[in-house]
C-alpha cells in the first residue's frame, strides 16, 4: 500500500514589493482602496480571477474575506464551476463573464457579447468600478504569483 505525502515544500518568498518599492507598493493599494463596488461582488469576482490565475495567496486571502462578510461556502465552492452553479443572480454571472473575460484577455479580447450583458447589469460608474476591480486583482494576482507569496497567514480585519 503507497501513502501519499502530506509535506510538500514549497518555494520560500522571492522579494518583499512593499518593502523595496514602498511608491508603486503604496500606489496598487491606493487604487484598490479607490475602487467602490459591493463587497460581495468584489469578493466573487476577486476569487475567481484568482482561481484562474491560479494565485494560491489571493485565493487563501479572498475566500477568508468572503467569509468572514457572511459569504456562504456553499457559493465560494461554486466559483470555480459559476456557470454550471445556480447560486449567482444574472448580476453576478455578467461580472464573473467579464472577470473571466478580462482575466483571460489574451484569449477572449473580451468579447461583445460579454461586454454588453456586463453592461445591462451595470450602468456606466458601476461598469467602471468593475472594470478597475478585474484590473486590480490581475496585477495583485501577478505580483503575489511572481514572489511566491505563501498562503496561510493571512487574516481578515
């Protein structure tokens, strides 16, 4: 009988951003703070491009979030299968397409059907929050991805 390995190491943190470049550091976190959307809706949409990105810190961090606002495990399971889960309003499903959509930009160009049943749900301030939130956890999801940021420490406030 083989037993499988419950230890893994895993690689150790490559640099500390917000120690070694402390403006840009402080500039991603202004623009985060800047963005006003649901926190429900954020936190979805936060999940999901993260589970695209595969960025295990921002899932850990994002999914503690959610919980911690009342958010059920029943939806945060389901983000990763959201079009096949009927837990999520038409709102939602339209701001998790374009989150798919614009996480995968190389692949989709957001396409206009995606863009337009976005814009039904959203008028235009929204659709801009939106679109900004997408945009702030790719390039969280890039810099924790690319210095190895650990998960498992994170704390919700």
């Amino acid at each position: 009988m083989s037993t499988i390995s419950t230890h893994t190491t895993f690689e150790q943190p490559r640099l500390g951003v917000s120690q070694h470049a402390r403006g840009a550091y402080r500039a991603m976190i202004a623009l985060d703070g800047a963005i006003e959307l649901d926190s429900c809706l954020r936190d979805l949409v936060s999940l999901r491009a993260s589970l695209l990105n595969g960025c295990a810190y921002c899932v850990d961090m994002h999914t503690l979030d959610a919980s911690h606002r009342g958010e059920s495990q029943q939806r945060l399971h389901a983000v990763a299968a959201w079009h096949e889960a009927p837990f999520f309003s038409e709102r939602e499903r339209a701001a998790l397409a374009l989150t798919d959509a614009i996480t995968l930009i190389a692949d989709t160009h957001v396409p206009r059907k995606v863009y337009d049943a976005a814009r039904e749900h959203f008028n235009e301030e929204e659709l801009c929050q939106l679109l900004w939130a997408i945009t702030a956890i790719n390039a969280w999801n890039r810099v924790a991805i690319a210095t190895r940021m650990l998960p498992g420490e994170y704390q919700p406030d």
